[in-house]
C-alpha cells in the first residue's frame, strides 16, 4: 500500500467590516474553526493543518492589498503551503481578475484551492469552471453594492445630508448631522474677517500659532489649510458632490456677504497669482529649482516679485516660509542671481581645470579604453565651459540640473555636490571627495 502524501493546509479567513470585532467570538473565528474542521475531515486524504493561520479583519475583498493576502502568497512561493482553505470562495477575493492572477501562482506552485461550504476544488476542470462562475458572481455582486452605495451618498448629498468624511472646523457630528460648536464656530468667524481686514493668509497663520490655537487634529495651521476652510463651502450652508453645490440641513456658520468678500479677495489674488507663476515660468526661471536646501535640510523654493517700475527680484525662500509664514524659520532669503551666478562660475571654473581629468585619467582609461588621450576629455568639459554664455536658458538650466546633485546654501556661502554619474561611463570612478565645491554667497533678508 502506497504511503498517502502529506498536504500543508493553510487557513485563509477574512471580513471585509471591523465591526463586532472586539467580540470574544466573531466571524474571523468562525471562519477560522471552521477551516480547521473541515482539514482535520480530510486527515485521511494527507491534509494537515500549516503552522500558520492566514487571516485579513476589516479589509475588502475587492483588491489584493491585505497583509494576511500577501503573506499566504509569499508562503506559497516559499513551497510551505500545499491546499489553500477557505470558508466562501468570496472570502479570498470577490475580484474576477485578482482570482485569475492568484490561480496562476496557485498554478506554478502546484498548489490547489478548497472552499469549506462550496463543494470546489479547483485541483479539477469542472472545479476550476465553479470558481469562475461563482468568482464572476461575487464581483457582479460587489459591483452592484458598489453602485448602490455611491447613487445612495449622491442622492443623500442632493437632499442636503452629511455623509461624513472630515468634520469641518466649527462643526460636530451629532445624528448625522452637522451641529455648530460654538468655539470653533467663532475662530471660523474670525478666520474669514481676518482675511477680509488685511487679505493676508500668512499673517491669519502666525497669529494663530503665537497664540497656540490648533486644528481639529491638534496640528499647528498652515496656509493651506486657511485656504481650505475659505472655500469650503459647508459654511454657507451647502453640501457639496462631484463639482455641484445643495442646500443642507445643518446651519450656515459664515453669512452670504462675508463670504462673497472673502471670495472676492480671493478670486483677485488668484489672477495675480497666475500672473506670477507665468512670469517666473516663462520669463525668470532658475537654475537651482528643486536641488537647493538649506543646511537643515529644508527646500529652497523660486519665487519672483515685480517691481511697479517693472524690475523683477528673483529669490530662494525657504519652503517653511511660504507655507506657515517668515517667523517659522530663521534662514534668510536668498538672491537667486547672486546664488545662480556662484554656483555656474565654480562649475565652469572646475570644467576648465586639468584637475578634474588628470587626477582620475587611469580609472577614465580603465572604463573606457577606447579613450586614447585625456585631452580629449578635457576638451569636453572646456568646450561646454567656452560656449555657456550662447545657450539659451533652457540648455542652461538643463546642463545644472545634470550636473549638480545638490546645492546646499549656508548664511556665509553655499557648497555644490556635483552629478558625476551624469556625465556618462568614463567619469563615474570619480568619487565624491572633491566633488564638493566652496562658494560665496551673501544672504539677503
């Protein structure tokens, strides 16, 4: 008589909703029990149960990211794992296409597939035909509820109703419905008058942070956030969904006229805001966009200011500063022709100097032995250093931007790490040792 082989059983139970979790008995257990019921019947047939039980609590079956999911998966290619068990078919996924991609890893592995209340086994033709109907119904299912769900929130939201998601400041959640909180109904209040009185969102958050008031999630205010509750429209008394705006059940927190002034303001500021970011784009770009910091580690953001006589100041500010206000950092502003013009006269200074070749030339001719003379490299650097002054902006801010790593920016000076690998084969056995270069820099305020 042939010896029966043993078959590694794993477990797999989910549920795609957290509630009733926290009771001593719950689906997961049921599921659980019942899986390991249903290998213990087929002892005679060489199941066993695996040392592991494979299980996913509050998450949908819709998609494969689920820890427990992934972690049976990865047991699978370990070869651990031989059946897979599960109480439903829909239990492992309710995704027609996420089930075809888990039967082929079921499939490389030789591993088979096993529903306790379904009479599937997908080891066979007919069974793998069940679990294709059974999938194609699990996922019309999901679908429908899918739709079902989303057309009752239009529906609700077109009735006026809270559907939940963040609570805006100066409301709570009572019955499912918005209910002013009359402290933080006040600061929204305060928020909008303020903005009207003196059109500064920087200074509504330096206000707010000296005088330590924060957030519904106890985090300091920032300008974005300003902006946010200055368009949300929840205090007028409107629901909004998908672009479109009703009336709601809960009571308007700011009046019509304050918040047309408000809008007003807003609306102004936002066509000069387009104005600018076309100049800058268009006319002043930079060179050092996104790869200067600060020694603290903090992005120096481009921004340009015109004149009234029609002269634009170009500078890099410290991102801190555009978004909570110049008191949050201590770092200064920097002039960005003053910076730009250092940087590109040190990296032209180096292009033209034998140093940057002749230290290296042996590692350079290893690389690329097809490289006879280390003039002709030399010639390279010099030649892109001799012709800078003819590119256009754009080749200019193309060659920094390949060429250097990162440029960080101190109150005496700035130092600039160089992008050799950018430069191609025959230059990537230079190390970074001299590849950090000195320059001054005067800080402006």
């Amino acid at each position: 008589m042939s010896e029966i082989k043993r078959k590694r059983c794993a477990v797999y139970c989910r549920v795609s909703s957290d509630e009733r979790l926290d009771q001593s008995f719950n689906s997961i257990d049921a599921q659980r029990e019942a899986g390991m019921s249903f290998v213990e019947s087929q002892k005679d047939e060489g199941w066993e149960l695996a040392p592991d039980f494979y299980e996913d609590p509050g998450f949908s079956g819709g998609n494969m990211e689920r820890p427990g999911l992934k972690r049976l998966l990865k047991d699978i290619q370990a070869g651990k794992i031989d059946i897979v068990v599960v109480y439903k078919i829909d239990r492992l996924s309710r995704s027609l296409a996420d089930f075809s991609k888990m039967v082929e890893v079921f499939d490389h592995y030789n591993v088979s597939f096993s529903s306790v209340t379904q009479q599937i086994n997908s080891a066979t033709s007919m069974g793998r035909l069940m679990l294709n109907v059974l999938l194609s119904f699990a996922q019309f299912e999901r679908e429908v509820s899918g739709e079902r769900i989303r057309d009752k929130i239009a529906a609700s939201k077109r009735k006026g109703m809270w559907m939940g998601g963040p609570v805006p400041l100066g409301y709570i959640v009572k019955d499912r419905l918005l209910i002013i909180e009359p402290q933080e109904g006040e600061l929204v209040q305060r928020i909008f008058e303020q903005f009207i009185d003196n059109k500064s969102t920087t200074q509504i958050v330096k206000d707010l942070n000296q005088q330590g008031i924060q957030t519904k999630k106890q985090k300091s205010f920032c300008k974005q956030g300003i902006y946010k509750i200055l368009h949300n429209r929840a205090y007028i008394g409107e629901i909004t969904h998908k672009g479109e705006s009703f009336p709601a059940q809960h009571e308007r927190l700011i009046s019509q006229n304050l918040w047309d002034e408000a809008h007003a303001i807003l609306a102004s500021d936002k066509r000069l805001r387009n104005r600018k970011t076309w100049e800058r784009k268009d006319k002043h770009d930079f060179l050092l966009r996104n790869i200067a910091y600060t020694e603290d580690g903090d992005l120096l953001i481009p921004t340009a200011t015109k004149k009234p006589n029609g002269k634009v100041y170009r500078y890099y500010v410290i991102n801190k500063k555009l978004h909570m206000g110049a008191e949050t950092s201590q770092s200064w502003n920097f002039n960005a022709d003053q910076l730009e013009t250092g940087v590109m006269e040190k990296l032209l200074e180096y292009l033209r100097s034998d140093h940057m070749v002749d230290k290296y030339w042996e590692q350079i001719q290893k690389i690329n032995p097809g490289i006879d003379e280390p003039q002709a490299v030399m010639l390279l650097f010099r030649r892109t250093a001799e012709l800078w002054n003819q590119f256009f902006p754009v080749m200019k801010i193309a060659i920094i931007q390949s060429l250097v790593k990162r440029v960080t920016v101190r109150h005496n000076g700035a130092e600039v790490l160089m992008r050799y690998e950018a430069l191609g084969d025959f230059v990537k056995a230079i190390t970074s040792k001299d590849s950090r270069l000195h320059i001054e820099v005067l800080e402006v305020a």
